[in-house]
C-alpha cells in the first residue's frame, strides 16, 4: 500500500502550539506520531512524507526513521536540512527528492511540499498532494466543496497519521 504524510516536525516544541496539537510535551508527540504510523503502516508498505520531519538534526532524525515501518520517501520541504550533514545517512529514505510526480491506478499525483495553484494534470483530474500550512481537516473538505483535486495530507489535516493513496483517490471520486 502508498501512503502520504507530512509536517510531522518531531522533536520541535513550539509546533504543539503553534499548530493547536493536543500534546502536553514533545515526547508525547513524538511517542503518539511513531505509535499511529507503526498502527497503519506494514514494513512492504511504502509512505511518502512530504516534508517537515524534523528541523533537530541528523541524529535525532535518523533515532526516529529506525523506529518508523515502511520503505520511506523524503520530498524535501522548509525544514529539512538534517539530510544535507554528512552525519545522516540517506540510504534511510528510498528517495530524496523536492517534487515528483507519480502514478497509481492511472491517477497522477503530483507531490510537492508547499501547496500551488496549478499543477501537472490539473485539468485531466490529477491530483496535487501537499503539506506545510497545518492545517485542519475542514482544509481538505473545503477543497472537495470547491472541486480544487488539491489534498493536504500533513499529519494536522490527518488526525496525526498517514493517509492512504486509496483514501485520497476515493475521497475525489466525487468530482
């Protein structure tokens, strides 16, 4: 199975203010994020995360992606330079990219960190995948009112999980 994420910001304290998360510490976070993840995610699954894992270095990066199941794909957003030091081992992602574009069911999906206008496809019924603005799940709902095929699938408009290619496919079906 494909999955999504994004903005999971691990380790950073003022993300669970700044983004309304119903977390006491850090530790709670991070402890709930690898909990839900490793609950949904088998090791054969696949997850793209579409930025923001961690801005707290190469090796709480990597403590955290040894934890977490999945053949994992990094599209680079803001706060991502851990994967620039020599101290981190990038054969932990399958994939170190800043955008992409890639096909499931004969349904493209465009994957970029930050949300955009226009895409590839947009008017063949592509599907353009993003994070960065944290928003809620009322975002993504919004979107489906307003016939834009644009999806956030950052952890915050996400109930704090990955998000299933299938889901977000079928959640479309209705344009």
């Amino acid at each position: 199975m494909l999955y999504f994420t994004s903005d999971l910001h691990f380790y950073h304290e003022n993300i669970i203010r700044y983004a309304n998360r119903n977390y006491y510490t850090v530790e709670e976070m991070n402890n709930d994020l690898v909990k839900k993840w490793n609950e949904k995610i088998k090791h054969y699954d696949e997850v793209y995360i579409l930025g923001d894992f961690t801005m707290k270095g190469a090796k709480l990066a990597t403590d955290i992606l040894c934890q977490l199941k999945g053949k994992k794909h990094l599209i680079r957003g803001n706060h991502d330079d851990f994967v620039d030091s020599s101290e981190f081992d990038k054969s932990l992602f399958a994939s170190i990219q800043y955008y992409t574009e890639i096909v499931y069911s004969n349904v493209k999906l465009v994957l970029f960190h930050y949300p955009i206008l226009e895409w590839n496809g947009m008017f063949r019924e592509s599907i353009s995948l993003h994070g960065h603005q944290h928003n809620n799940e009322y975002y993504n709902y919004k979107n489906l009112e307003n016939k834009i095929r644009r999806y956030d699938v950052g952890v915050d408009a996400n109930y704090m999980t990955p998000v299933s290619v299938e889901y977000i496919i079928s959640f479309f079906s209705m344009i």
